[in-house]
C-alpha cells in the first residue's frame, strides 16, 4: 500500500449496557493492578476500501477501554509499528507487568491506540517516537488485520537509519535486537510474532 487516508465521523460509538459495564471492569482492574490506567477516547474502525493502492478508513471516536472487553475490542483500531535496523534485525521489547495490552510479553517495535482525529499511518510514527525516541529512516503501511477478538490493526514497517539508537520508554523492562531471518529467533519469538514478520517480510 502506498498510502492511507482516513475520514473520521463526528458521532461517538455508543455500546451496550454489557459493554459498558465490561469496559468498566476491564479499567477497575488495570488499577487495581497498578497500571495507570486512562480511559479517554481512541478509534473504531467502522469501514475500509482498497482503491488502487491506497487504503481508505472510516473511522469514528470509541472508549478507549472498550479494546480491553474480552472477545469483543468492538473494532477498536491499534498500530503495529514493525521496527527493523539497517541490517534487517528486529526490535523486540518486552513489556513492563502493569501495562494494559500484552503485559510481560515479547513485541515487535511500537504498537498503540489510534487518537480521535489521527491518521493510523501517523500513529506508527509517533508510537515509535514515544515507545523507543527514535524516528524511521523509512516507514511503509504493510497490512490491515482483523484479530478474532474485534480488533483491528494497520501494520507497518519502520526502518532505521544506520548507526541509529533506540531508547525504550517505561513501558519495556529490557529489549533486544532479533536475527533478521525469524528461524534464528530466541524462544520468545512466539508464533503470533512469527506470523507478524511473515507480514512484512
């Protein structure tokens, strides 16, 4: 995909009474485990078009906390944002235990929300900025994945300059420099990691 545009509606999603409630669990217990929990408003993907080789999103403002609802993230929309350094290794983090998403586990690069207003494509860059104080030398939009769960992801690729260093932010407790052929992964290199890399290779 060369590009993406996304047309963001005016009207707030407006879920179920059960959704809600279950939002509402899903917050109370990020708190109660320490996280600092925030629950403003991110976005929900409500349709996409492939024109040429663009990707067009409507997309529409949804409680943050509505993705942490189990089995229905109700299309909450996040960016993967793939890192790569000039030699083609990967950049895998592990995250901190009080994080909201994938706690203590191993991820590829930089991974967030979409806020209300942003293009996705955008996201990816600033979620590299703030996961890892670096900037691509170049950035490409891989994918749009649908998880079983309802939740959405624009995939993309991000890659370093020569010579460039990551800084991890809080939400990562130690990070590493993966081969750049997946079959000399460490065992942390699971198979939902596996099947991202396949992706973008």
């Amino acid at each position: 995909m060369s590009g993406v545009t996304a047309t963001w509606r005016e009207d707030e999603y407006v879920p179920s009474a059960d959704k809600t409630a279950a939002a509402d669990a899903a917050i109370d217990a990020l708190r109660e485990r320490g996280s600092p929990a925030h629950d403003g408003l991110a976005a929900r993907l409500v349709g996409h078009r492939l024109v040429g080789d663009r990707l067009e999103l409507e997309l529409q403002p949804m409680r943050w906390s509505l993705r942490l609802v189990a089995g229905d993230a109700s299309n909450a929309v996040a960016a993967t944002c793939i890192t790569r350094d000039s030699e083609g290794r990967w950049l895998a983090g592990r995250r901190a235990p009080w994080v909201a998403s994938w706690a203590g586990r191993w991820a590829l690069g930089a991974a967030g929300a979409v806020d209300v207003g942003e293009n996705p494509a955008d996201t990816l860059a600033r979620e590299l900025r703030e996961e890892w104080s670096v900037e691509a030398e170049r950035m490409t939009v891989e994918a749009l994945v649908h998880l079983p769960q309802r939740l959405v992801m624009v995939v993309g690729t991000a890659w370093l300059a020569e010579g460039a260093e990551v800084i991890p932010d809080h939400e990562h407790d130690t990070h590493a420099w993966w081969p750049a052929d997946p079959a000399d992964w460490p065992p942390e290199g699971d198979e939902p990691l596996r099947r991202l890399a396949e992706l973008v290779q």
